[in-house]
C-alpha cells in the first residue's frame, strides 16, 4: 500500500561528540511516520542535513530490489564457488511501489550499463553475486591496508537482524539457511573514505541496530562518517555500525514526501536499492 501523512515535531537534540571538527546535530523533526517505521530530519551546524531512520523489523519487511542480472562465469572473490554476475543499472522508480521509503544499498564497481557489485549479496535464500571489489582481504588489494581487513555482515530474516564479522573463505553467516537475507560491506571505519582521505565531510548512507528488532538508517548530505555514525549512536545503535554506499549514489525517498536525496550520477541510475515495505 502506499504510506500517506507526515508527522512534523521538532525537538532539540544534542550529538555526542567523537573528537570531529564537523557539524553536529542542533534539531530534529520527524516528518513521516506509519506503524513501524519513522523518518526523522536533522538539521546540521553547518545548515545540511541528515535523515535517520528507525525501522521495527517485527513490522516492516526489508525487501533487496536488483536490476537483471547476468549469467557470468567471472569468479567471485568473497564466497566460495560464488560468480560476480553483472547486474543491470535501474531507476528507482520500480522498486518503489508499496515502499515506505527506499535507498541504495551495495556498493558497486563500474558506472556502465551494467556493473558487478563490490561484497556478497544474499536475497531470497540465494547468493546473488560472490563479490568483486579490489578494496577487500586478499593477496594483492588495491591498497594494503585491506589486505587483512575483517569485512561485516548484515543478515536479516523474519525474527530480527544481526551484524556479525564476514568470513569470505566460508561464506558465514551467509551460508546458513538461518539468513536468507543478507549483505556484506564495511565497518565504517574500514570505508576507504575514512582510511585512504581522513574521512572528508559526503553523503553517505550508515546503518546500526538498536536490537535484533530495530534498524537505523542514517543518510546525510554533508558530514563525515564520524558524525553520521555518531546520529545513530545517539538514537541508541549499538555494536558496529556499517557503511553501504555513498557520494553520487546516495539515495533517499519517502512515500509521502519523494526524493529528499536524489541519485546524482550522469543517468540517476543504480543496481541495487533496499526496500522497507509495511507488513
């Protein structure tokens, strides 16, 4: 169904510090909210903005959208016997339908009509692509600081959500029926944003759990990683909190209020996008 009405109440909040020069949050308003689900808007020092989502996955269904994928033979490089199809650049339009809100979801590796996506991607049971991205634990990374880096994984199934540690050479927890559902990436702090340029202020997309029954997604404009992960700290995230995509791709929009951060790429178009649809 599509979700209508927005709540508007503003409150003053105070952002936990963590040593950043960067805006920190001086008010939020929550301007959309159903049963399960709320969007928040905060107002930034540096007069940008931030939005955070709180989602209760005992009432909303997170449901992974992808452009058609190929049939490749090219070898995954994160879950073993995995291939690193390549999957169709779509609009988002498409995946919108019945959505609450909707953003970008994986990272991904080329800006053709079709790109491979970065780390393992698990949807309906089925490892959909083994990964392909050179800025993962390998012999011979792009950079050796990723060498040994210890990638997490999101899983999620219809009794809640964990983040665990990613082990590429078993493919855990992916490789259990327990998780049908589920997406490798980074620490931010392993974002080679944060460890190859000293985190410069972007937009980004961060994610954390309250519980195993609540998700936060925050999706700011223009801020570091240190203060996007600190909004989430502040509204109760705990454990580690994981990057997924970021700069051009950004993408945020709500039912009842369109696109608040659109796609900025050359053709406003992505492979993959992350659906939070009411139950």
């Amino acid at each position: 169904m599509r979700l209508r009405g927005a709540i508007a109440v503003v409150v003053l909040v105070v952002a936990a510090g963590c040593g950043s020069d960067d805006a920190h949050a001086t008010a939020s308003e929550t301007i959309a909210a159903v049963d399960g689900a709320s969007l928040s808007r905060v107002t930034l020092a540096d007069g940008s903005h931030a939005y955070v989502q709180l989602i209760d996955l005992f009432r909303v269904r997170l449901q992974q959208v992808t452009g058609a994928s190929n049939a490749s033979l090219e070898a995954g490089r994160y879950f073993p016997g995995a291939t690193s199809p390549r999957f169709t650049r779509i609009p988002p339009g498409p995946a919108q339908d019945g959505c609450f809100s909707l953003v970008n979801f994986s990272f991904f590796e080329e800006y053709d009509p079709s790109t491979r996506l970065s780390f393992p991607v698990k949807s309906g049971g089925t490892v959909v692509t083994g990964g392909s991205s050179p800025y993962g634990p390998s012999a011979a990374p792009a950079d050796p600081y990723y060498r040994t880096v210890s990638l997490q994984a999101l899983t999620w199934n219809d009794k809640g959500a964990a983040i665990a540690p990613y082990d590429p050479a078993r493919g855990t927890p992916l490789d259990t029926a327990e998780w049908p559902d589920g997406l490798v990436t980074y620490r931010f702090q392993d974002h080679p944003s944060y460890v190859l340029s000293h985190d410069p202020p972007n937009r980004y997309q961060l994610l954390g759990l309250t519980s195993t029954s609540y998700l936060l997604i925050a999706t700011v404009e223009h801020a570091t990683l240190d203060t996007a992960a600190d909004l989430l700290r502040t509204r109760g995230a705990v454990g580690e909190i994981l990057a997924f995509d970021g700069g051009v791709s950004t993408y945020l929009w709500q039912s009842s209020l369109g696109e608040l951060v659109p796609i900025t790429n050359s053709d406003g178009k992505l492979p993959h996008y992350l659906c939070f649809l009411p139950r």
